[in-house]
C-alpha cells in the first residue's frame, strides 16, 4: 500500500491543474477578469476600513447582499465575516486584507460577454456605495499610510500577516494592504499549445511589465519607480513570487512549476493555531513532505491548498493566471485583459508573435535574467493584438486595446499632481462602471 508521501509524490505534476475551466472544449476556451480597486470615503477619502471612513467593508459587504440577492455567501469560519458574495449573473466581490474590493467576472468565451458581466458587477458595487464611497484603480494605494491596518482579518489574512512580519526585510505587508491588479484567466486547451502559450506569456511578462504600469503613488509620496506594485511583489518572498525557476521552455511546464512549489515556503497548516502556524523560511513544501510539521504530514488537497498561497507572474491552475499587471484606471481595465487573449489564445497568432519577437531580436534567455528597456515594442504589440480582435470582430476589445495605445503617450499628463492626495482627487470617481465602459462602446 502506498503511503501519503508517496501518493502526494506521485501527483505532485499531474496535481498542477492543466484541465481547461470546467465544461470547455476545444475551440470553446474561456476567459475571466480579476480587477481590485481601492475605495475611501466620499466626504474625508479615508480608506476604507480606517478610523475616518463612514462605512466599513462588513457594512459594504453586506449591503451588497441585501441588493444582489446573491447565490452564495461565504463566511471566514473563525471569525464569522463575510469575504465573499457570489453573484446570480456569475461573479463574486471580495475585499483583499488592506479592503481593497475586488470583482471576479465569471468566465465566457466571448469577451462581449466578460464585459457585460463586469460592468452589471460593478453597477452593484456602486449601489451599494450609496454614494459613500469614491473609488480609485491604481496599483497602489496613493494615499495609506505605512500602518495601514489589516482591515479583513480574516484567519488566512492573519496568518499571512504573521508571516510576512516574521520577514521585515521583504514587502510582504505592502502587498496585502496596499497593492492591487488587473489579472486574465485565459483557457488553453491541448498539451502543445498549453505549453506554448505559457511560454510565450512567460516572455511576455517583462517585456509589458512597464506597458501596464500604473503604481506611480504610494503612502502619500511618489514612487521613485515605474512601478511601485511590481517592486513591492518582486520582493514580497523569493520563494513564492517572480517568475518560477526553470519554467520558461522547460519540456513540462507543469512539472518545473509543481517542483518549484515544492520548494517554496508553507505558511498554512490545516488544523494548527495562528500562533502555530510556520513562520519566513522556516517550512517548505519539501521539507513538509520529507519530516512533518508539528505532528502533521501534508495530503494532496494540503497541496491544492498551498498552490493557491504561491503568486508568482504566471500562476498555472486549470487554467492561466496573467498575475503581473498593475491595476488599471477604470477606462483602460480591460484592455490587458484583450491584449493577452488576443496574442495568447491561438498557435496561429502565438507564432505570429514569436515570429516578431526574434526579428526583434529578443533574447528569450536574458530576458528573465536583465532588466532591458522593451519600450520599442510595446506600440507593435499592440496592433498585433488589435489586429487580431479586429479578424475575431471583437470590436469592444478592439476599441479598448485601441484607446489604451493612445493612453501611453497621455501616462505622464495621468500621472501628473502636486501630491499623492491630489491625485486621488483628480482621477476618483462615484461611477466606476460607467468609467469601464467608456471607450467601449
């Protein structure tokens, strides 16, 4: 009979889920939309959560109950808290441990339909503001201070706080309470084109890290960086964010991935107190499996479950998770989103774009290893995906890609204000559904 270990050996590949999104099928592949945004009070833009906001994230939440009339609510069992309401239409809101809200569209196969699903989401999120809340999509929070407090404690959120304070040195605190992203979640279907496309996404990440920067403002001053959200997650934990080691071409991509994860950092124990659970550095996945943990030994869904704690720039579920991008202003949200699909979504169009990449001579080997400034090609890029949506006569996305191309050369007039509060002024709005749909339509 085969023991724990080793039947957690054996699936430790196949247990990285390379299965499309439940109920697709070639040719039917789906994408979703992850957006966070930052929310403060109307009258004294406190963030959310904070001693000066009016309305705090349990009241919100649970007036987003009482309108939607939800399918599901889900509540953190240790403390009775509400952390997610998943919606009738398909979706959830959620609020991040600094009380950043977050929508989760539901995925389509259409990006009409993953469209129409955001802005009925975020038309709830406006209801149930009332007119309290003003929102901002910014990569970092322009204007928390730096003991912005954990407005979500959920269980998971204090064991990761714990965690992360065991590690003062790395920025794990300022990537739970004051960053937030934009993230697709693309379907790829068959084993050739899975692996191709996680390559070519993998290239992709640094070349359009600086593409989608939108972090310019953090803890009331600005950034000295293009991005202060992907400084903040490149230095959260070196075991468990960036790009995973030895994935990039590898010939399974999966199995790089699982031994990656298996040498990052477990901070979640099923079972043991928070005061209990293992602090930086001191447990891998590994180590876990090899000796134990104070009397436990890991089983498979102890694996699912530490799969879900890693956030590296390309995480590998049932599907792709696109985790690098800085969120958006509300107007241009979607247009990352489109980009990936478009270039990523089919081997005719992936060759294509591996085509241009080599005449630009890209080093597909130095680019995980040197910063290299790629603004050169961000422009081409664009069209190429433009050029797709137009053949697929995905005409909303098409416009979205379109308007984000001419927000780069406006980025600096966006970014520019005499103080982090300023900026918060300039560019909050009451109405971020109708802000998503701008350029769309």
């Amino acid at each position: 009979m085969l023991s724990q270990k080793s039947l957690v050996d054996k699936n430790i590949c196949s247990r990285v889920w390379t299965q499309p999104i439940k109920g697709t099928r070639e040719g039917m592949e789906k994408i979703g939309l992850e957006m966070e945004m930052h929310a403060f009070d109307a009258k004294t833009l406190a963030p959310i959560g904070t001693e000066s906001a009016k309305l705090d994230v349990q009241s919100f939440l649970k007036r987003v109950a009482e309108i939607s009339t939800p399918i599901k609510i889900k509540y953190d069992e240790s403390s009775s808290l509400i952390t997610d309401i998943f919606l009738k239409h398909g979706g959830n809101i959620s609020v991040e441990p600094g009380g950043q809200l977050e929508y989760s569209s539901a995925p389509f196969e259409k990006l009409t339909d993953v469209i129409e699903n955001v802005t009925k989401g975020l038309k709830i999120i406006e209801e149930a503001a009332a007119g309290e809340l003003v929102f901002l999509s910014h990569g970092t929070n322009p204007i928390s201070k730096n003991d912005h407090p954990l407005v979500l404690p959920k269980e998971r959120y204090q064991i990761m706080t714990r965690y992360f304070e065991s590690a003062p040195q790395l920025r794990g605190i300022d990537m739970m309470r004051h960053s937030a992203t934009v993230q697709a979640n693309l379907d790829i279907f068959g084993d050739e084109n899975w692996q191709d496309a996680v390559n070519l996404i993998l290239v992709l990440v640094p070349i359009t890290q600086k593409l989608f920067a939108n972090s310019r403002y953090f803890k009331g001053k600005k950034s000295n960086f293009y991005s202060e959200r992907q400084e903040i997650w490149e230095k959260m934990d070196p075991t468990r964010s960036g790009i995973p080691k030895d994935m990039p071409f590898s010939d399974n991509s999966e199995c790089a991935y699982a031994q990656w994860a298996k040498k990052a950092n477990v901070f979640f124990i099923d079972g043991l107190p928070i005061l209990e659970q293992p602090l930086f550095n001191e447990l891998s996945f590994e180590g876990w499996l090899e000796n134990g943990y104070k009397g436990k030994y890991p089983d498979l869904n102890s694996w699912e479950t530490h799969l879900g704690t890693l956030f590296p720039h390309l995480r590998l579920r049932d599907f792709l998770e696109i985790r690098h991008i800085d969120a958006q202003p509300f107007e241009h949200t979607f247009a990352p989103v489109a980009f990936f699909w478009a270039l990523a979504k089919t081997s005719k169009v992936r060759k294509e774009v591996w085509q241009f990449l080599k005449k630009k001579k890209v080093d597909f080997k130095k680019v995980f290893t040197e910063k290299q400034d790629y603004t050169e090609l961000e422009v081409p890029l664009l069209n190429l995906a433009i050029e797709m949506l137009s053949d697929l006569k995905e005409q909303e996305a098409c416009k979205a890609v379109n308007a984000y191309k001419e927000f780069l050369v406006q980025k600096p007039e966006y970014w520019k204000a005499a103080s982090a509060l300023e900026f918060v002024e300039k560019n909050k709005t009451f109405n971020p559904a109708k802000e998503f749909g701008k350029f769309l339509y």
